[in-house]
C-alpha cells in the first residue's frame, strides 16, 4: 500500500479526533484520510484533557472547522447542511471527524465541550456505506474516510473526493487478499481505479 499512496494539496483539511485504540486496529480508515489529504491533522481524544494543539487549530484564523456528526444530535441553530463559501474572510473548511466506533463518537461528540462553539455539518448522503472490514448492522454508518469523501465533495474537491473512495476500494481489496491469505490482484478493477484517479492528478 506504500508504493499507492496518493497525497493531493487540498484547500479543506481535514481534523481526526481518535479514540483511544482506533488507530491500532488495523481495519482503521483514518490513516487512508490522512495519506490522501496533505493537510490533515489528527489528536487522540480524552475526557479530561485536550491537547493544546488542537485548540490552537480550532482557532487558527485560516480556518473554519466544522464538527461531522448527524444534526439530531445537535441544537438546531449549529446545524449546517453545506460549506459556506469563502467569501472575504476567506477561510479554509476545516472538517472534524470522529475517527472510532459509533457508540465511541457519540459519547466524544457529548463530552467534548470545547466544540460546542463550532457548527455541526449534518451530512444527507445518497448512497449505502460500501465498507466491508467491520459490520455495524446498518446501511448508514460510514467509515472515516467515506465522511471524509463526503466532506471533500462539499467542499468542491472532487479529485480528492474521487482518491480517498479508490484508495478504501484497494485498501479493501488488500486487506481481504491478505487475510485470506490470497495475492492481490494489481491488475484488477480497484487498482485500475486508482491510477484512472491518479491521472485526474496528474492533468
């Protein structure tokens, strides 16, 4: 997966607040975002402390993050379905992701006060997750870097949005491969996918 990895510069970031052992497992997706976003961030998430140095990014005028988490979950002046334009100001959308397990974010999105000043960008998606490495029990529970694609396609990036769904299809691929111990199909539709992508880049 190394040799695959595909950096774009993107003007949206991307903030990756993780639970405490999701970036060990190694069905974690985060690491996909963060391979793919050149300006992505990510902190460990705990109840008693924040690290300064995400405080100092949610303040960072350059900025204008926004908390993904469903809208019934927030007060409803906080809820945005879209990403405002840049307009004079300028800003760059910052968009946070609970990087963990359902049950995990939900408990992260209501203990973690210091995003309660931020808006809550309530996603509509239009398709099913096509996530196969862990199983929720629900069509509408999205891995980190499917959000993360959502996110990219709000925001106009659509060559990073386009990357980050090739790169899951071939990490998905991979890790299937691997854990039937079975080699990987690099001439495959997947991979093909991802050089198509790597091409929009490259023009």
């Amino acid at each position: 997966m190394c040799a695959l990895r595909p950096s774009i510069a993107t003007r949206a970031g991307v903030c990756l607040i993780m639970a405490d052992i999701e970036p060990l497992k190694p069905t974690n997706t985060g690491w996909l975002v963060a391979d793919v976003v050149a300006d992505t961030f990510a902190f460990g998430w705990a109840r008693t402390e924040t690290d300064p140095a995400l405080l100092a990014l949610l303040s960072d005028p350059q900025w204008q993050p926004y908390v993904v988490f469903p809208g019934q979950y927030a007060a409803p002046e906080r809820v945005v379905e879209v990403v405002q334009s840049p307009g004079a100001a300028g800003k760059r959308p910052l968009f946070i992701l609970f990087d963990a397990t359902w049950a995990e974010a939900r408990k992260m999105f209501r203990r973690s006060p210091y995003l309660d000043r931020l808006p809550v960008l309530s996603l509509q998606p239009q398709q099913i997750t096509q996530y196969k490495l862990r199983n929720s029990g629900r069509d509408d529970h999205f891995c980190t870097s499917e959000v993360a694609a959502m996110c990219m396609n709000l925001a106009g990036e659509h060559v990073a949005e386009q990357t980050l769904e090739a790169y899951l299809t071939v990490f998905t691929h991979h890790y299937l491969r691997a854990k039937n111990q079975q080699p990987v199909v690099w001439d495959g539709a997947a991979h093909q996918r991802l050089r198509e992508v790597a091409g929009l880049l490259a023009a």
